[in-house]
C-alpha cells in the first residue's frame, strides 16, 4: 500500500506543478501569441511524468483488485473431474506430442462438442481464461465492449433503429394505428486469428517450464496487437470492423448505420487558448444522457497528454488526476481510456471517440482457443500454431461519437 500511496503523491504534486507551468505557458500564448521554448520544454517534460505515474497507478491498482478476487468454484463434479484429466493429458501432449484420448476428454470436459480431427485440440479452461486475461489487459477495446462467447460462426442480432411512435388521446377518442419499430439485422462473423510461438524440446522437457503462462503471455500479446487495432481501424474483410472503420457524417446529420462526429474547430489541432477544452465538452454532450451516464473517453497516450493542457471556457482544466486508490484519472469526470491504434492528431484525424462502448461494439469469442503441435518444420524448435475465431463490429451506432480535428 505504502507504493500505491507514493505514487499518488507524486502524481498529485506533479499535476500541480503542471497545472502552475501550464498556466505560465497558456498566459504568454494569450499575450504575445507564442510561449517560450524552454517553459514548453518542462511543461512537456511534466506531462510525460505524469503519463508515468498515471500508468503506474493504474497497474498496481490492477494487481490490488486482482488479489482481492476470491478464486470461484463448485461446478459439475463429474465435469470438473473430466477437465482436471484433460488437463494433465493436454500437458502431455503439449510436452511430449503424446494426445492420449485427449478428443474425448475434450467432448466429456464440455470444452467441445465437435469432432474436428484437422483442427487442433482445445486448450484447458485455465489456459484459455489466462490468454483472454492477457487480452483484456492489453486491449482497451476488450475491457470496454461486451464480449460474448458464441457457438457458431456468426452471432446475428435484432436491433430496434427507430420508427416507433405514439400519442396522446383522450378517454374515449380513437386510438389509431401507430408506426411498427424498423428492426435491423446485424451479422458478426468470426474471424480466424493466429499465432505460432516456438519453444525448444529441452524447455518442454522442463518440469519447471510453465507451459500455461507461456503460451498465454507469447499468443495473448501477439493476439492482442492484432485484434486491437481491427477494433479500431479493421474494414471487416478476414478481420472485426472496427469503430472507425464505418462511415462517419457530422453529428446534425447522424442517420442510423454511420458514426457521429463534431468537429475540432481547427484543422489538426485544438481551437487555441484559452477554451480549446470546450469541444470536448460539446463532445460529450453530443451524445444521449441515456448514453452518457456510462460513457468513456478513448485515445492514445499523445492524445492524452494533448488534452491535459486544456482548460475550458471558465479556465478550469478538464482533466484529473485519480489521487485516490481505485480512482482512475478523468476527462469531464468520466473515465479515460489509451489505446494507440486510436490515430495521432492530424487534418482530419478521429482521434478521440467518447461513448458507452458496452451498448455500442461486441466482440464475439467463439469458444476456445486450438493448437496444433509441429515439431518437424522448424527443428529443434516445436511450433504451436494457435488459432481462435474473434469477431467485432458497432451494435449501436448511437453510442458512439468522435471528434474529427477539422
């Protein structure tokens, strides 16, 4: 706790720094149109420590909460069993190549339903929950959208866009016949994703070597740069459609199936001092208050640090510091999320989209990650080629909305 505590002070006294040297350096623009190069230098210098710190507390936060979560368990007893036995046999495997009956294993462990004899065996529950964990972590995206597992090879979905309408009447008026709800069918199929971590044969012969926290950390990291930045930027083809990979319109036009944005007021920039913070104001309103209450800023870390200088209209700076245990930091008290696939501010940038992400992208899991042994392409390494089928797209488009530097 006494590490959690100092680096909350130190965040909170940087912030302070910062916010009397960013002050200095927003009164010479206003003044003389410019600020001094070296007062930039450590106002810049301060941001990026606090970018540290902010970091730093969001980790050991993390690891607090981690350790405070009481392991589940109860279950089937007979399926609990059948998954104990499957895993001992998928480390045998895994080690040695030896599958003993580890197909029917999988069947009775209820892991799968499916004969696949082409396509790799199923990882043990552990080891699957351990790469999604390193998932999460990693992608910004997995922790904010819904994330369903799916059984089969598109999940399909009926959404309510409008065209319900009503009135008022009175006791004995008539009640005519009102507009019926335009229900829309979204499809989101499952995308093939892989990785092909090697391992040599004597670390596999390792008692010590652990294979699950392995291949969790080598396939979730790999797995996680790809599936985030097709969460953000993917076009749908072999991959998930990303936030940014619909069709955006300005927000007074915003028709169901595209994503709303405002605009910056600059091109490539914030509108200059000293209430260049008020788009982000008009940012968030931009969005339903049914939206709203559950609404989270996302952007990458240079977006971040470009917004901590920002103050609105009333001069008070728009973003704080979480200098409480739990308390993130945030933008217009809601929370703030970095991902670096979001793009870097530029002429027409989507650099920042503020929503309730849960409502509007799911990410479909179809159930399992599957690894394939291959001793022989690569000797003496043994390659584990790991597939998992991830899918992704916008459910509601209205609970989205970005902000185009422009």
């Amino acid at each position: 706790m006494s590490e959690l505590n100092k680096v909350i002070a130190d965040l909170g006294s940087s912030f302070e720094e910062f916010k009397s040297e960013n002050d200095k350096r927003l009164a010479e623009i206003e003044k003389k149109g410019t600020s001094d190069v070296l007062l930039t230098e450590k106002v810049d210098k301060i941001n990026v420590e606090m970018s540290k710190l902010s970091e730093m507390k969001a980790q050991i936060d993390a690891m607090e909460a981690s350790a405070n979560r009481l392991p589940g368990g109860g279950g089937d007893p007979e399926a609990n069993k059948a998954k104990a036995e499957h895993k001992v046999a998928f480390n045998q495997f895994f080690r040695k190549g030896i599958d003993a009956n580890l197909r029917e294993l999988e069947v009775q462990a209820s892991l799968t339903t499916q004969s696949d004899p082409d396509g790799g065996f199923v990882v043990p529950e552990e080891m699957d929950t351990e790469i999604t964990r390193v998932l999460g972590t990693v992608s910004a995206m997995r922790r904010l959208a819904r994330v369903i597992p799916v059984g089969s090879a598109t999940y399909k979905k009926l959404h309510n866009a409008g065209g319900t309408s009503s009135g008022w009447v009175g006791e004995e008026e008539t009640r005519t016949e009102t507009n019926t709800p335009v229900l829309k069918q979204l499809d989101f199929p499952t995308m093939e994703l892989y990785a092909n971590p090697a391992a040599t044969q004597s670390m596999l012969d390792d008692a010590v070597f652990n294979t699950e926290t392995w291949l969790a950390e080598e396939v979730g990291i790999e797995f996680s740069e790809q599936e985030g930045t097709a969460f953000i930027t993917g076009n749908g083809v072999k991959k998930p459609r990303g936030i940014l990979g619909y069709d955006s319109v300005a927000n007074a036009s915003y028709a169901w199936g595209s994503i709303g944005f405002i605009a910056s007021g600059a091109a490539g920039a914030f509108i200059a001092a000293p209430d260049g913070g008020d788009v982000i104001i008009d940012l968030q309103h931009s969005l339903k208050p049914g939206y709203r209450s559950n609404g989270t800023f996302l952007m990458n870390d240079l977006t971040v640090a470009a917004v901590r200088k920002l103050k609105d209209s009333d001069g008070a700076y728009i973003w704080k510091a979480g200098l409480e245990a739990g308390v993130p930091d945030s933008l217009l008290g809601k929370p703030i999320e970095a991902d670096d696939n979001m793009p870097d501010i530029a002429a027409n940038s989507f650099s920042i989209a503020f929503g309730d992400f849960r409502r509007g992208y799911v990410i479909t899991d179809r159930m399992g990650a599957r690894i394939l042994r291959d001793p022989y392409t690569n000797k003496p390494f043994v390659h584990f080629y790991t597939t998992k089928r991830v899918g992704g797209g916008v459910q509601d488009f209205a609970a989205i909305k970005l902000l185009k530097f422009a």
